[in-house]
C-alpha cells in the first residue's frame, strides 16, 4: 500500500494540510462492474450483512413497546438483568425492562441531591467545544473530512451534546415548576421547604408505574448516547493502535487538531457518562452495528460511483487480506462497546457504596 502527500484530512480525518495523509493510491478502478464481483468482496459484504441482521434481530426482539410479548424480549429477560446497567435506577430500585426510559432520566443527574442545572451546563459547554473544534477543522481541512468515520461519530457526539441540552433546559424547566408545586404544598400544610433537593428525591422513590415513559427525543438521545459509546471507542483504538502506529508513512506528525479529534470526543462522552442517568441496556449495541455499517455501505456506493482513494487502508478491497480485516473490524465492535459498558457498571458500583441513600 503506497501513501502519498494530500490536505484532504489525515490520520482519520483532520490531520491538516501540513501533516502526512495517509489517503491511499488507489489500486484498480473502483467503478469497474469487475471489481464488485471478487470473492472478497462478497465475503466482506456478508460480514456486513451479518453485522446488519444481527442488529435488526436485537432492535425487534427488545426494542419497543411490544418487545414483552416477544419470546425472550426485554421485559421477559428483565428479571436476568440485575446490574446498574441493565435496568436497575438510582435508588436502588429495578426497572420493568431494561429498554425502558423514564422521561426524568434524560435530564436528570445520577445523584439525588446534584441540581440538573449542572448536567445542563456540562453539556452545554460540551456541545460549544466539540462544535467549535468542529468548525476549526472543516475551515483548515475542508468538507473532505466528512469522508471519515472518525468525522462521522465526531458529528454523532455533537448532535448528541446538542440534543442533550435541550433535553436538560427543558429538565431544568420541568424541575423548577416541581419545586414551585412543592412550596405551594408546603405552605397548605404549613410544613417547612428545602428547596434544593426535596422536589427531586420523590421522583426516584416512586414505583415505576407512576413514572412518565419518556418520548421520542429521550429515546432518540438514549440511543445516540449508546451508539456513541461504542463508535467512540472504536475510533480512538483504531487510530491509537493500529493506524498511527502501523499504516502511516514514517514523517507523520501529529497535532493539535488530529489529537483533539481523537481524545476530545472519549473525554467528553465519559464525563457525560459520569454525570448522567441514562441506563445502558446491552441490546442496543445494535445501532452500533447499524452506525458502522452504514458507513462503510456509503463508502462502498460513493466508490462504485467515483475512482476515489480509500479513507483507510483496510477498507481496500483489493487486498486478499481485505476479509479479514473487515472481519476483524467487526468483532473489534463487541469489546469496545463492553469496555464502556463496564465503565458504566463500575460507575453505579461506586455510587451505591459512597452514596447509598442518593
């Protein structure tokens, strides 16, 4: 595999003009009806395909309203999920089903007594940051840098931040209005009001038929935050591991821009992690599937349209080992989505032993 010089992103996108691309010579003409028809090429289309089928049979078997009347569905094999990640809520308290969202929970913070407005701020200043880099870096490299998987869950853990703001403004809102129920309640009885803490901490203790389900941009923010977690992973071990050490040509240089794209991203989503009450049910590990998927079918399309250079070198079709790194690639999505899920049960671990009563 031969690299050459290009502006056109490094290092999985964003490596600047001054640095090294590794943006491979192209090996045979991509838009030739020939090239589509090698055996690699259908042995890492059914590995795709099998990527592809396993998530759609994850998603119906346990996704929606109707995964409990399905054989072996969320709610059926809720009893089996005893882990903080599974379904289990902040105050020790089980939930129906693993897949379930409460409407509190995407807004609210893992602690009882922590005001959302901090979640709030978090991620607000979260979404101008990773915006900001963003922006930066389609000015110094251009538009091309939307050819890479890594600019592709950059954008993802954006929209994340951003929708999750929203989400905590409209939380912050909601929360307000409890406490002002709650003061007016108190005055009726003549009892006395902390303000800070006393609205939040019922919402926790009730059971869980008396919770709101959340709507369509909860589960919409639920899914993303755990597409995220998986495809963050997977972006920064691939580059760190295996494509600045191995593939890049011997003068690459990093720098602020590439680095920032690469830890940034892991950094944020894991203070996210630390600070939020998403649950992390482990079948929607599927729309991880699904996310790296569909990138690599929109790289397939654009090349069977356009004679273009492979964003990663493993992409390359016209390598005997082409199959196998596809595979690998695919397999390498189940460890980097259990390392963030741990990362998620340890986080409960501690917050029910430093804190048993929040």
């Amino acid at each position: 595999m031969r690299f050459i010089t290009g502006g056109g992103g490094g290092g999985g996108g964003g490596g600047g003009s001054a640095a090294r691309s590794y943006e491979s010579m192209s090996t045979a003409d991509t838009t030739d009806l020939r090239y589509w028809l090698h055996w690699r090429v259908g042995l890492c289309g059914l590995w795709v395909l099998a990527c592809m089928a396993v998530a759609g049979y994850l998603i119906w078997r346990h996704e929606g309203a109707g995964a409990d009347r399905r054989p072996g569905g969320a709610s059926s094999s809720s009893s089996a999920s005893s882990g903080p990640a599974g379904g289990e809520l902040q105050g020790g308290g089980k939930g129906g089903a693993p897949g379930v969202l409460y409407d509190d929970e995407a807004w609210r913070p893992c602690l009882r007594d922590i005001h959302p407005a901090w979640l709030l701020a978090y991620r607000l200043i979260s979404f101008f940051v990773l915006l900001s880099l963003l922006v930066v870096i389609v000015i110094s490299d251009g538009g091309s840098i939307f050819y890479y998987y890594t600019q592709w869950t950059f954008i993802l853990v954006t929209i994340y931040f951003g929708l999750g703001t929203a989400l905590s403004i409209y939380g912050c809102s909601k929360f307000n209005d409890e406490n002002i129920a709650a003061v007016a309640a108190d005055m009726e009885h003549g009892t006395s009001y902390i303000p800070h803490g006393l609205a939040a901490k019922p919402t926790f203790d009730e059971h869980d038929g008396a919770r709101e389900i959340a709507g369509f941009w909860g589960y919409l923010l639920q899914i993303i935050y755990q597409t995220n977690a998986g495809a963050v992973m997977l972006t920064d071990c691939v580059f760190w591991f295996i494509i600045f050490p191995f593939l890049t040509v011997k003068d690459y240089n990093l720098n602020f821009l590439l680095i920032g794209m690469h830890s940034v991203n892991a950094v944020f989503l894991l203070g996210e992690a630390a600070l939020n009450s998403l649950r992390f049910p482990w079948f929607r590990i599927a729309y991880f599937f699904l996310w790296t998927a569909l990138y690599v079918i929109f790289q397939w399309i654009v090349h069977a349209a356009t004679p273009i250079w492979w964003p990663y070198p493993f992409l390359d079709l016209t390598s005997n080992l082409a199959p196998l790194w596809y595979l690998a690639v695919a397999v390498l999505q189940l460890p980097c989505y259990v390392v963030f899920r741990l990362v998620i049960k340890l986080k409960h671990h501690l917050l029910a032993k430093w804190f048993p009563v929040s």
